[in-house]
C-alpha cells in the first residue's frame, strides 16, 4: 500500500512501512525511511508504484484546464478527493487523484487552499484582479528580459539610459530596470561601470568617474544660487602692518597673510593674520547651514567646488589692496632664541600689500639666498626675519619629536589645458619640492597659530575641535591632546576658515575668546560639552576623507593621462616595499607583479603595458634594476 503526502508543501508518494494510530513510517524508492503523521496524508492507493503515480499524475495536471475547473467546483469551500469524483465522474484512480490535486495546488488566483487537501475558489472580483496582477507581472517579465537581452547584445535601452546615474550612487533594487541591468551584469561576467560605459551611458572613464561622485554628494548641482552678503567689519580698526600672502598660483580663496614689524623697544613683532567670515558666518545661520551641507572646498585637476559660495568668498578672502575683516595673531619674538614673549589676539581690518604666488617666487626665494644678507632677494625685508624664527620654531618641533621631520618628497602640481571634464585636456604636472622655503614660511607659522590658538581655547575653558595624534593615532576631538608628529601640545585647525567648516567653527569660538576672556565659556556658540561639536567631527571626518579619496582618483586619473600624452613606453620607479613602487615624474604608487626581492629605494625600469582609466590602474611589467 501507498501514500500521497504532504511534507513542506511538496507532494510525495511512498510506502507504507508500518502504521500506528497518529503517524506511520513510509519507505522511500531508495529505501530510506521517514516517520510522518497521519493527518498529512491526503490517500492511500494500491497501484501503480508511486514514481509511476507521480510522473502520470504530473502529465495529466497540465492537461486540466483551471478555468474550466474553477467553473465546475462548488462554491463553498470542497475536499479535492471529493471533488475528484464529480470532476471525472466515476471512482477516480490514484493518478486522477493526484493530477486533480497537482492542477488545485498549482492555481492559487483560482483556488484558494482551506487546509490539507481541501480548497475554495476564488470570488470572480478577486479572481479577475488576480488575473490581472498575473498578466502585468508576466509583460514586465518579458519587458525585463527584453532590456536585459539588448544590453548583452550591446544595445543601451533608454529606460535604463534615463536612470544610468542612479545605477551606480542610488540604485532601487525593486525596478524593473535594476533587475535587467543586475541580469545583464551578471551574463556578461563584468562590472557596472564596465558595461555602462560600454553601452554609450558615458562617453568615457572620466566622464563617469565624475559624474558619478557629483551624484552621489551633490544631486542638486554644485552651483549655489546667488547670495547676498552685508557688510561687515567696516568699524574695526585698521591694522598698520605690510602683510603678504603666499599660495599657489590658481588659489582664490585666501585665507591667511603674514606681517612682520618692529616694536618701539626693537621687539619683533610677527602677524599672522586670518580671514574672518566667522562674523557672518554664524551658528546656525542660512550661511552656516550652507557651509556645514559640504564641509570642505573640493579639489581636483583643473576645478574645485568652494565650501563656501562665490559672494561670501570676495566679501572675505585677503586679496591685495582691499580692506577685509581678519583675526591676526601677533607674536612678539626674541629673533636670536627662539622664544615667544608675547601674544596678542584681535579683530581688525587689514589691507595686504600684495598676493604672492610660488610659482613666480620658489625658484628666487632660496636657502642660500635667505641667509646671505647681502644677496639680491624679493622681499628680503619681510622674508629673512620671517625665515629664521621659522628656522627656530621647526628645530624646537624637531627636539619634542625627536627627529627631524622629513619633508623631502617631491610634490606635483595638477594643470589642464581644457575643460577638466574633457579627457583630451593637455595636463601639465609641474613638480615642487616639499620643503622648499616659502613652503616652510608658510607652514611653521600655521602650524604656529594651530597650536596658540588651540591652546587660548582651552586656556579659557572654551570647547573647540582639535587634531590631535598619540601612539600613532590620529584623531579630531574637543580636547586640547598633544600632537606628537607635529611636536606641539594641542593642534586646532584654525588657518582656514573659508575652505575647512572645522577652521571656521574653530574661528568662532577664538573670536569669543579673544574678545571675552574668562567669561567666553559663557558666550561663545559652542558651550562645553555641546553635543554638536561631536556631530560636526564625524560629519567632517566622513565628508573630508570622501573629499580627499575623489581628489586621489582625480589626479591617478590624470596621471595615466599625461604619460599617454606623453607616449610613454618605459618609467622608472622607487622600490617601497614587496611590489609595491612609486613613480619617478608622476606621483604615482603601483603594484608590479613579479617583481623581484629588492631593497626598499631601489631604482628599477618598468615597461608599460596598459592602462585601465576606470580602475585607475598602470599595468607595468619589470625590465631592469637600475641603482639604489
């Protein structure tokens, strides 16, 4: 004797091996044996064997037309067996059982399932909105399969051409067009981006790189609709000083200039003086809210995105010959020690004399030329008394560290000669070396004003965002800690106000400092233990490094660019370690595989085989040692 049972809504038919009053044990094909209960079975037959049965039973299923039975079944809720026996009009046998019920179970907008073995069909309303659902699921199947089909054979669908953008930042897994795209993807072994790019949904790497990230951190366009920003500062003194500032050729927004003058007792008096938008731009304000959405200008070859917009920019960058609101740390310095005798922090207006840049100044503004008093330098006046504190300042640094701080790497210029969305721009790279003096000027003295003004915040209890590194690890806080690779007692960025939204809050808590006192705790934005502080940090900490990690692929990009431009066969490389080497001309770290063992410093010759400009990846094979 068999048995057509239930077990996990799959239908089974067995032996019956032994039988009590709740369960019995069926005997499989193969000989196995299960236990199951008797309330799962739905008949017992005789004949034929049940894989017989099973397949018979299948076969005839399909031939039962549902709508048919869904017209002759009764009304009300029915038992299939019973049913069965109207249905074929005489005694069925096991395999019109069974197919009778394979056909019941298989249409459920039909019939609905009562419990084992028995069913009631649907209403005809719910029958027919059923129906319905079934024939738009199975248009969109095909729709799907259609879209997936033109992809793999090379064609772009334009339902997926409207959304390609999302495909990559935003995608919604639940559309049509997702699945088609995922489909395809996944018959075509390759990545996204690879088949995007491959269908026509970019014209090329670049182009998707960078449309790509605005998408993702700015859906809304990187424009800001024009402001208007009020005047203000106009009633603060004007500071007597000849300030200069120093950047890069292409900076717009300055932010930071430098003074020195003498004291009527012959003390030497150096001013660094900051751009001040922290009066307007204040807590909470539709300029700050602004500020806070980006939290750092965006750099990248050939284009940057300002955090702050273009109108609040002019009213505050130190450009030459124009009065502009500025905080100024005066430091009053014994030249030959080294020593700082006194600090001064203060609000004022100040006219800088002139906006220097690197790139007309580095190859004049040498060592040699900085320690000989009589030599023909720009700017001596300024530069010489400016360049030996400085001088003092890094050999104190050294002493806490320990070390001298190695500063020696060369570092590279970006420059497009085109659109910097036009992967034909010619691009320049124009090397600088690291520590090159106005590099150190400028750098010793911000790092200068960090830690005084860090340590003015925490002198008067007033909470401030700090960069702080103790046993290797580097981390923002609102505690004034040591940072022990800058060689100073407390580190708060405050040198950038218009690029940095860490600088800018950090200024304005200075301003309530200096300008307050003891009671600034009291009045300053951010009150000790202020919960938003926190939030800012990690808001920052994930925006800047999203910032930063676009900027890299920029400039990889670039990289592999410009030794194209260049038709470049060969480079040379320096070993760093393993496999791992960086570029000579192009700053630029690779993995080459097979390399041999080699010391770290290494000169080694690497011909070049490929390049990937969506993987960001310099394909390279060894050729030849050169020297260490």
């Amino acid at each position: 004797m068999y048995v057509l049972y239930e077990d996990n809504g799959n239908f089974k038919a067995e032996k019956i091996f032994s039988q009590g009053d709740s369960t019995m044990q069926v005997e499989s094909e193969s000989g196995k044996r299960s236990k199951i209960k008797n309330a799962s079975v739905l008949f017992q037959f005789e004949q034929p064997d049940p894989a017989t049965m099973l397949a018979q039973a299948h076969t005839q299923a399909e031939t039962l037309e549902v709508d048919f039975l869904w017209e002759c079944a009764p009304q009300e809720e029915f038992e299939a067996a019973a049913f069965a026996l109207d249905y074929f009009g005489h005694p069925p046998s096991a395999i019109e059982k069974a197919a009778l019920i394979f056909a019941l179970n298989g249409a459920p907008a039909y019939f609905h399932r009562r419990g084992k073995g028995r069913y009631r069909p649907a209403p005809p309303e719910i029958l027919q909105a059923a129906l319905a659902a079934i024939e738009k699921k199975r248009k969109q199947a095909e729709q799907q399969q259609e879209w997936t089909d033109q992809m793999v054979a090379g064609t772009l669908p334009q339902a997926i051409a409207d959304i390609s953008e999302t495909l990559l930042t935003r995608p919604d897994k639940n559309t049509l067009q997702w699945k088609a795209f995922d489909a395809a993807v996944t018959r075509l072994a390759t990545t996204p981006e690879k088949l995007l790019l491959r269908l026509g949904a970019w014209p090329n790497p670049l182009v998707l790189l960078r449309d790509r990230f605005f998408s993702l951190y700015f859906p809304k366009g990187i424009e800001y609709p024009p402001q208007t920003v009020p005047a203000i500062g106009a009633d603060l003194p004007i500071a007597e000083v000849e300030a200069y500032s120093v950047d890069d050729d292409t900076t717009t927004e300055v932010d930071d200039a430098l003074s020195v003058s003498t004291l009527p007792d012959g003390t030497t008096r150096i001013g660094i003086h900051i751009a001040a938008p922290g009066l307007l731009v204040t807590r909470d304000s539709s300029f700050d809210a602004l500020a806070r959405t980006r939290m750092s200008t965006v750099y990248m070859p050939g284009q940057k995105i300002p955090m702050l917009p273009n109108e609040l920019i002019q009213a505050f960058s130190l450009d030459a010959g124009q009065l502009k609101p500025a905080l100024s740390l005066y430091v009053n310095v014994d030249l030959a020690s080294g020593e700082i005798l006194g600090t001064e922090t203060r609000l004022e207006q100040l006219s800088v004399r002139e906006n220097l840049r690197h790139n007309a100044l580095d190859d004049l503004v040498t060592e040699a030329a900085l320690a000989d008093p009589n030599a023909d330098l720009p700017y001596g006046h300024w530069l010489r008394p400016l360049w030996q504190f400085a001088r003092l300042q890094s050999a104190q640094r050294d002493a806490v560290r320990g070390k001298t701080e190695n500063n020696n790497r060369i570092e590279y210029s970006f420059y497009l000669d085109g659109p910097p969305d036009d992967p034909d721009s010619h691009v320049r790279l124009v090397p600088r070396q690291r520590n090159a003096p106005l590099d150190v000027v400028v750098a010793e003295y911000m790092i200068l004003t960090n830690s005084l003004w860090g340590g003015l915040l925490a002198q008067h209890g007033v909470p401030g965002i700090y960069r702080s590194q103790q046993a290797g690890r580097v981390r923002m806080s609102t505690q004034a800690l040591p940072h022990e690779a800058i060689g100073v007692s407390q580190y708060a960025w405050c040198t950038s106000p218009l690029r940095r939204y860490v600088d800018l809050v950090n200024q304005r808590q200075i301003i309530a400092a200096a300008e307050h006192g003891v009671s600034a705790r009291l009045v300053a934005p951010f009150k000790p233990k202020d919960a938003d502080l926190f939030a800012i940090i990690g808001a920052f900490d994930s925006q800047y490094a999203a910032w930063s990690d676009f900027q890299s692929s920029m400039e990889r990009y670039w990289c592999l660019r410009w030794l194209q431009q260049n038709q470049a066969t060969t480079i040379d490389a320096s070993v760093l370690r393993d496999d791992l080497v960086r570029l000579s001309g192009v700053p630029m770290v690779i993995r080459v595989p097979g390399l041999p063992e080699l010391e770290r410093g290494q000169t080694v010759r690497l011909q070049i085989l490929g390049y990937d400009e969506l993987a960001l990846e310099l394909e390279c094979r060894y050729q030849d040692t050169l020297a260490a």
